[in-house]
C-alpha cells in the first residue's frame, strides 16, 4: 500500500514578500562582504527601497554605502549615508562613515579645483579659508584682497576679511579694520545678517548702545533664525536700561537655545527690573541649574 508523500516534498515552501526582500538582501550582504559589490550593489539599492526590518535596513545601508564608495558611485553613496543619518543619527559609525566620506569628497574636489581652475576666485578663497584655519591671519587677508582685487564686488569677502581682523591680537586698529570691512561688505550684500550682527557687536563691546541696538535689530530681522542676534539685543537692551524691551528678544532666544545658561541670566534681570519677580525667580534658578549641570560654560 502507497502512502502519502510529506506536504513539503509535494509543495515548494514560499516565502511571503518580506521574507523574500529580507533574504535577497541577506544575500547581497554576504556577496558585498565577500568582493562582490559589483554584482551585490543593484540588489542592495533595490533593496534600501522597500520595506525591511530595522537591523537589516542598517547592515543594507552600511553595504550600499561601503560598495558605492569602492566603486565610486557617489550618488548612491551619499543617498545611503542620508538614510543611515536619518534612520540612526546617533550610530557612531554612521558618523564615522560620514565623516570620513564627505571629508574625502571635499578633498577631491578642492583638488580637482587646484588642477583646473588654480586662478579662480574659488579657489583662492579655499586656500584662504584653509590659511584661517590654521590661523594664519595675514596670510589669509592677503589671499582675500587678491579675490577683491579681480572681483571687487564679490559678496562675502568683505565680511571675511572683518572676521580675519577681528581674530587678530585685540587693538584698536584691528576693530576699525574689521568694521570698515563690515561695513563694505553691507555696500556690496545689505542683506548680509551677520556682517550686520558683526557691527552691532563691535558697537556693543565699546558700550555704544545706540549703534548697538539698531544693528542687533536689523540683524534679527534680515535673519529670524539668527539666535546670537536676539542674545546681543536684550542684553544691549539691558545695559541700556531699556528693560521692557528686553524681554521679547530673551524670550525669543531661550526658546532657541533653552540650555544657555546666559540667556536665562539675561531674561531675568529682565524681569526683575519690570516688576515681574516670579519670572526672575524662575528664571535665575534655571540659569543655575544649567551652571551646575554644564560648570564649563559650553552649550549642550
């Protein structure tokens, strides 16, 4: 008498869609691991599109990116380092990753740059911006005036050549350089929020509250998202006196930035001198909060 055959013997076993995506890219994993990025890379894009389980979405985004890399492919390259970014932006080797990648891409187009158009403007200010990092001040200043000397009304490098004078030994000769500068780069890019914020506090620093308080206003207003802006302005306001005003713009920056501890400071004195003492109170406890919890100073 013949019996039955097993069910699984008469009957393929067929995995649902998900199994399938996740095998598939199991797969491509392995042959990327192995060398084969090559003939892995397609199915590993294929796969970053479609739905898949957290850890396997991580080990795909990690293989599409590694493989793009070696084959050059940036494109897909940064588009994987975005969804690794996006997905797990606290992974330390997703930031590792992404450092390493986009430090490598600005290296080869400063150098493609360097090879074709050595002469150019931009490459001049690359060379510049690298001398100021190395603080290299006269150096970069110099690099600054030949880019105004063949493109005078270029925006932007008035503004530089402010903050190169400014990051000199403190004089004042170096501050009357920095605000001339400020001040041309304003001629050029009135819209310039920071070359404007730059004047303000030039003016503040010396005690000019009514140069002072207009710049801090305008630089707020040419840039709503400029917090430093609104901190300089209340506390421009406050030195001045003019409490009442200076509420708005405090407030407006510890909602920007709730872990600075100068901004509570601030806001308080605000309040205390407008009768508000509650607020102070308040406010003068979460600046010590913040003191305590962050002794150095430094913002979260």
């Amino acid at each position: 008498m013949l019996t039955a055959a097993p069910l699984f013997a008469q009957v393929p076993l067929k995995l649902s869609p998900a199994a399938a995506v996740s095998t598939s890219a199991e797969h491509a994993i392995d042959l990327a691991a192995n060398g084969g990025c090559q003939e892995a890379l397609p199915v590993l894009k294929k796969s970053l599109s479609q739905a898949l389980d957290k850890q396997v979405e991580y080990r795909v985004a990690m293989a599409t990116a590694r493989c793009a890399m070696g084959l050059d492919q940036g494109q897909t390259a940064v588009n994987a380092l975005w969804i690794l970014k996006r997905d797990f932006p606290k992974d330390p080797e997703v930031l590792y990753m992404m450092t390493h990648y986009f430090s490598q891409l600005a290296t080869r187009a400063a150098q493609e740059m360097a090879d074709l158009a050595p002469t150019s403007y931009q490459a001049r200010e690359l060379e510049a911006e690298s001398l100021e990092s190395h603080e290299n001040w006269d150096a970069a200043g110099n690099e600054y005036r030949k880019i105004l000397e063949q493109n005078p009304n270029l925006p932007g490098i008035h503004f530089r050549l402010g903050r190169v004078a400014l990051s000199k030994t403190e004089s004042a000769a170096n501050t009357e350089e920095a605000r001339k500068e400020f001040e041309a780069e304003l001629k050029i890019d009135p819209r310039n929020a920071a070359a404007t914020f730059w004047l303000g506090e030039i003016a503040r620093r010396s005690g000019d509250w009514g140069q002072a308080i207009p710049r801090f206003t305008d630089a707020a207003k040419l840039d709503s998202g400029f917090a430093e802006a609104y901190l300089a302005l209340g506390m421009s306001l406050n030195s001045a006196e003019r409490f009442s005003e200076a509420v708005a713009p405090l407030e407006r920056y510890v909602k920007m930035l709730p872990g600075d501890a100068a901004g509570h400071y601030q806001l308080s004195i605000a309040y205390a001198r407008t009768g508000r003492k509650d607020d102070a109170v308040r406010e003068m406890a979460i600046q010590q909060q913040i003191s305590e919890k962050n002794p150095g100073g430094v913002r979260p």
